[in-house]
C-alpha cells in the first residue's frame, strides 16, 4: 500500500516531492521518487510485501520502464513465477516489481492480468508511453490535471493541489450532482481540473495527443448464465468456496493482518473463514458505542463480535467511542477529504484502533451492495410489481416485501431510474430554491436526474434488483463507500482489504437472479443461507442495526 505522485511529459522531481510530502499518512514507511528526461515518478510506502526489500517505483532489468502503485497484487505469486519462467529477473519480493515485467510482455493491457486493488503508473521511456490504472472496483483512488502538454497524478487531490500554477476554482457541476448523490461522482473531482480515473479504467499517454482511457473490465448482471439453475444447496457451496479463496488470497502479507468484527454476519464471515484457513490466531477489532448512541442495537452487535471472538479464539480488542469523541475528531476526519462528503464516519475511529496493532485488515465490505440490503434494493421488486398490483388488486404481489403501499404510491414511476431519482437528497427542483439567483443561473444546464438517466442506460440487467444493484454498483459504491474506507482507514496508515470484492466473489454474485439476493422480504438472502453454516439463526435474521 502506498501513496503515489508523478508527470509524465516533463521532469519536474521537485513537484513530485511536495506532492509526496502530502501524502505521508498513505505510506509513512518510506520514500522515494525517480526523475528521467520527460518524467517524474514518486511513491510513500506503507511496507506490507516484500518489507525489506520493496522500495518503489521500481523498474526492469534495464531501467527502460518504470512502475509505481498503490494497492496489493493478490495474483502476484502466479504472475511473477509466470514471469521469471518466460526469462524475467526480479531482484525484490515486492509485488509492484511485476509491473514493469508484465509491461514488458503486454504492454497497457497488463492490467488485464493484474488481480487485487491498485492504482498503477508506468512509464515507458523508450516509448515515451505512460499508463495509468484502476482497479476493477474502484478500491484505490487516481487523480490526474492536464497541465500544458504535461500529466499530473496522485493519489489524492491534496496532492495535485502542490502543481505549480493550479488554479483552485470550484467544479459546480460537480458540487450541483453532490447536493443529490451526498458524493462527487467519477470522474468530476471538486476543482475544475482534476479528473478522477473511473473504475476499472486505464489511461494511456502520449506527446503531443489527447490522453486515452478506456475501460478494460466489466461485470454481468444479467443473470443469464447456467448458476442461475444450480440447487441452492449447490449454490451456497460455491459461493462458500469462493470467499475461503478470496480470504486466503487477502492474506498474502508479511506483516501480521487483523479483521473487522461488527458483529454483522459480514465482517463475522470473513473472520470465520480466517479462522479456518490462517495457521496463525487471528486478531479481531469491535467499535462500542458510548452515550448518547442508540445502544440496544449496538449492544446486540458487541454480544454476536464477543460471541464470534470466543468461538473462533481470536485475539479480540474493543474499543468505545462517546458522542464527545466526534467534535474532537472533526478536523482530522474532514482533512481526509479534500472535497464534500456525506455519511458515517466510525471507520475513522475503528481504524485508529486497529492500526495500534496492526497495518493490515480485512473487513467485510461489499456485501450489502452485492447481496442486496439498502432502501434502494428493497424498493425495486415490490416497485416492480406496484402497477401490476394496482390494476388487480392482489396484494399478494407486494406483501412478502413488507413494503408501505403509500411508499410505493409516493415512488411509483415508469421506469427504475424515475423512482430511484426520488431517493436524490435534493432534486433538481429543489437545489434551484437553494441557489442564489447568479448561482442558479449558473446551474441550470446541469441536472443530476440526467446524468442518473444515461447511468441506468447503459445497464445490462432486465431483474429489478440488479437493475438497482449495477447502477450503484457503478456510481455510489466506489464514489462514495469504498471511498470512505479508503480515505478514514488510509488516515491512519492503515490498508483495508475485502473478501467480497474478490473478483471471482463479484462475478458469482452480480450474475445470481434476484431473488437470490432479496427473497419475501430477506436482504442478503444466499449469503445469509450460507452464514447458517455457520451461526445460530438468531444472530443470521437479526434486525440489522446501522
């Protein structure tokens, strides 16, 4: 895990410098950056493979290309035994060094045979090639500015603030789709200027033309394939093995490695499964809640993660947050991000205890957004079905949902995106009130309910819940979930890895029907069959707390 900075079109080691010097908190381990004729490349490293010997950026035999990233390569062992089979030298244990390698045989397409979370640079200097990459999920974030004829990046927008001559002007498209999406979404930053790279994306650079990007990767949502008819049974098998050899793959580390434990079924998964596969006793971490927090429900997680870290004999820390925590906190939590931001912020306080003890952990995000769980996926069956209900009468074609009728009634549109549009925290309408007249006037050619429109265009689901699920998976997840954990984990030095959002996972998963996902009324439907395995029903089928 690292924080990285760069240009490719010109030398300019100095910028690269500050631009590190911003982003200490990402790697606090090292440092180190290289400068050629028509390039700059810079890494802080939070050593976690290859610990002593993983300095980077880090190049071929011939120092021709050049490679930085920030992230884990959890295919690293294959690839570099692949590689050095074919005639390649590595001179490190650290995953980045295949990089440059893989370059060397497939050029930008390399990030087609690279598996885990990353943000990538290379340079090319024979070439003069540049590439920049995300992965897959959107786990890591990538900023870049045009500044001339030359391209900056980093991994936080902090850092491009450092360029040389950056003006900071406000992105209002970017701050009118914030008021409706409670995040700035891919690839608009908050300053006009720097662009995020979307998920699943590379950038290519070359002098003198236009960057490229182009998408490398997708996921099916279609649920047409052959384990839509699998038994259930079969199917929970699968997905069970599955997230085993996503946990075993998130476990290649040379520095011991911690788990989150909510007490949910998702994060107490992961750590059941760790507990089987890891020869070493795990170490599990438990935020509690202090007064002024809705403690019945929270009392009911810390029961089911004191529950788990006795079954599974883990090394168990807990720590309790108070109300007056957060006013002291405040400051250090907006410095993680460097544009708006809305949502919960306990990652923070869980983060700073868990990086105490360790610099890695594994957590169970992306369940809820794959499986099914928020408001959004819980409407879109039973809005599915509204019309069909109103025109017959049947209640039966809602009732499993448990849904209000006057909700729906509220919602009810003819098509998906028209009624998820009304979830905006503020529509477009509504955002013209807010605005002072010149604002406003300035805002009119903007509306977010468009661009949630050509979002939900480009769906490859016909199932109501996925339809729901891949537009999000697309849009909020990354923007605004995985950018969350990144930015509070990260504030503390701490690398946050997922099972559920191991690719071989995501792929089973967005192709299952949907009524594997939400079944009358259950969120998480084959993900909470497959817990059963597990934990006693009252703790599966709890009412999940927030």
């Amino acid at each position: 895990m690292c924080g990285i900075s760069g240009v490719f079109g010109r030398p300019d080691g100095e910028t690269v410098n500050r631009m590190l010097a911003t982003l200490v908190h990402r790697g606090p381990d090292d440092e180190y950056a290289v400068t050629g004729t028509d390039f700059s490349l810079g890494a802080r490293r939070l050593s976690i493979v290859g610990v002593a010997d993983g300095r980077q950026p880090i190049s071929n035999e011939t120092e021709t290309i050049w490679a930085a990233q920030n992230g884990e390569l959890y295919n690293y062992p294959r690839v570099s035994r692949e590689l050095r089979a074919r005639g390649h030298h590595f001179r490190t244990h650290c995953d980045t060094e295949m990089l440059p390698h893989l370059y060397e045989e497939h050029g930008v397409r390399l990030v087609e045979h690279i598996d885990g979370m990353f943000a990538v640079a290379v340079w090319d200097t024979v070439n003069k090639v540049g590439l920049l990459a995300r992965d897959r999920m959107g786990k890591k974030p990538l900023y870049y500015y045009r500044d001339g004829d030359a391209l900056y990046f980093a991994s936080e927008i902090k850092a491009l603030l450092r360029v040389p001559g950056f003006e900071r002007r406000i992105n209002f498209e970017a701050l009118h789709h914030f008021l409706s999406y409670k995040h700035v979404p891919s690839p608009l930053s908050i300053f006009e200027g720097i662009t995020m790279l979307p998920p699943a994306h590379l950038l290519v650079y070359r002098p003198g033309t236009e960057p490229e990007i182009q998408r490398y990767w997708n996921v099916d949502f279609s649920a047409t394939g052959e384990m839509a008819e699998w038994p259930e049974e079969e199917l929970v098998n699968h997905l069970l093995a599955l997230l085993r050899q996503g946990i075993e793959r998130r476990l290649m580390s040379d520095v011991p490695i911690g788990f989150f434990l909510s007490g949910g079924i998702d994060s107490t998964l992961s750590t059941a499964l760790a507990a089987e596969i890891s020869p070493q006793r795990i170490k599990t971490f438990t935020l509690t809640y202090g007064h002024g927090s809705t403690t019945e429900g929270k009392e009911q997680d810390r029961r089911w993660a004191r529950w788990a870290a006795e079954k599974y004999q883990t090394e168990h820390y807990e720590e309790r947050v108070e109300f007056a925590n957060f006013p002291e906190n405040l400051r250090r939590i907006i410095a993680c991000f460097d544009e708006p931001f809305s949502g919960t912020v306990s990652t923070y306080f869980l983060a700073g205890l868990i990086a105490r003890h360790v610099k890695v952990a594994v957590s169970g995000d992306g369940a809820d957004e794959l499986f099914g769980s928020y408001l959004s996926h819980r409407l879109a069956q039973p809005l599915a079905r509204y019309d069909e209900y109103l025109r017959t009468g049947d209640a039966g074609l809602i009732r499993p949902f448990e849904t209000q009728t006057d909700l729906l009634a509220r919602l009810s549109e003819n098509e998906d995106w028209q009624w998820r549009a009304k979830l905006f925290v503020y529509g477009d309408e509504e955002k013209a009130t807010l605005y002072a007249p010149d604002v406003a006037e300035r805002m009119r050619v903007f509306s977010s309910r468009e661009l949630l429109r050509r979002d939900f265009s480009a769906l490859t689901a016909r199932d109501p819940l996925n339809r729901i699920l891949e537009g999000e998976f697309h849009t909020i997840f990354p923007d605004q979930v995985l950018a969350f954990v990144d930015r509070l984990s990260m504030a503390h030095s701490l690398e946050v890895r997922t099972a559920f959002l191991d690719t071989d996972v995501v792929t089973f998963v967005a192709g299952l029907p949907g009524h594997l996902k939400i079944n009358n009324g259950v969120t998480k439907y084959l993900l909470k069959k497959a817990a059963l395995r597990y934990f006693p029903e009252e703790m599966v089928f709890r009412k999940k707390e927030g």
